[in-house]
C-alpha cells in the first residue's frame, strides 16, 4: 500500500487568502485524487489530477477555486483560493493503488477552517 | 448515475457482538466495485473491503465481511466481534471499471462500541 503524507495537518485561515495543500507519495502514481469533506458530510471529488496534463474537475468545481498543481508522480498540491467559510472543510488525497480494481488510498487529509 | 445509499445515519453495537452496517446502490454498469473504508475521529480513511460486481464469493478481511447481494443491489458490511476500535464512521462507496478510477461516496454511518 501506498504511504500518503498532506501538508498541513490543519490550518484556520481568515476569508479572502488562500491555502495551498500539499499531497506527497512514497511511490509513483498515475493518478492521485482531491475530495473534500464538508462538516459532518461524505466526501466529494474535487478533481482528478493526471501528470503531465489539466487535471479533470467534477461538477461543481472550478479551476480558478481549486487549481491543482501535477508535477510530478509523487507529488501534488490544491490550493483552496479566495477562501469562504463554506470552505471549512477536510481535504483528503488519495491515489489508486494500481491494482485491479481501482482501490484508492488516502491521505491523513488537512482540517480546514476559514473564518 | 451511480449513486449510494447508506440508510443508518448511526448505530450502536455492544462489544464483542455483529454490526451489520447497510448499503444499497445504484448503476447502469455490468461492472463495477463496491468498497467500505472506515473513517476514525482522526479523519483519515482506511480502506477496509472490495467486492467485485463479477466475484461470486462474498468478500472478507479479518473480521469484516461484506455480504453482496447483487440481485437486490446492496453490499452490506458485517463487522463480527466489535471491537472498542470500531467506533468511527462508516462509508461505502463505489466505482465504475472504466479508467476513471472514480469513488462516489455514500453519507455514512457512524457507529459507537459500547463496553
């Protein structure tokens, strides 16, 4: 299984700025995943983030909010721009495992609050 | 659309004794993968059991099971000799075997071990 690390753990932010959250993996990956997680909510894919390439937003999400950076097989990052308190939420990364039937492995996720 | 539906917003079980947490869903696809992943206080998601649309056998981890009833579209998860650890949400979640590698998330179930 694939060993997953997000920076920050949490953070509490004032409205307006913004937050870049980091995702690193201890082995290559081709696709790595961002959701997020509402108070007391399930979770909702924000976007798929492929290297080398745009990544691929859900309904509901936009680049100018979300942008996501790829840069390489191991890495990625999601900034929370313009934040809200609707914001306030648990950002989760996740990667699939490779293996047969798309299982994916998250990340200790980041505690968002905004202010 | 794929969509999943957990019905028990929240149980409580005695230690030592079964937990089945209910999950029903909803596709269009001859192929697909149903997963349970177990989320503590702590937030991270720990993936817990597959069961494949095609297996024939009902998937098992240890003391998690998952009873797959294909026919009546639910996957079930059994939790056998609950454990004070057991206390966290539950999500069942699922994807479609395309290239998407997408999980779409039920609303969970929290469960509470009592001593």
């Amino acid at each position: 299984s694939a060993v997953i690390s997000q920076k920050p753990s949490r953070d509490i932010c004032q409205r307006g700025t913004s937050l870049t959250i980091q995702c690193q993996v201890d082995s290559q990956v081709t696709m790595m995943f961002w959701y997020r997680q509402q108070p007391g909510q399930s979770l909702t894919l924000i976007a798929t983030a492929n290297q080398g390439s745009e990544a691929t937003y859900e309904s509901g999400f936009v680049i100018d909010k979300f942008p996501i950076s790829r840069p390489n097989l191991t890495f990625s990052t999601l900034t929370v721009s313009n934040m809200s308190p609707e914001d306030s939420s648990i950002y989760l990364c996740s990667v699939e495992a490779g293996s047969s039937y798309n299982e994916q492995f998250f990340g200790p996720g980041t505690r968002l609050t905004v202010l | 659309a794929q969509k999943i539906t957990q019905t028990q917003p929240g149980m409580f079980v005695q230690e030592k004794e079964a937990v089945t947490l209910d999950c029903t869903y909803d596709t269009s696809d001859p192929s697909y993968g149903l997963f349970w992943y177990k989320q503590p206080s702590s937030g991270e998601m720990i993936f817990l059991i597959y069961q494949g649309s095609y297996d024939q056998q009902n998937a098992t981890e240890g003391r998690y099971s998952l009873n797959f009833q294909k026919a009546r579209k639910s996957a079930n998860l059994v939790i056998s000799a609950s454990q004070l650890g057991d206390s966290a949400m539950y999500f069942c979640a699922m994807s479609g075997m395309d290239s998407s590698y997408k999980l779409i998330f039920g609303s969970g179930t929290r469960l509470l071990v009592r001593p």
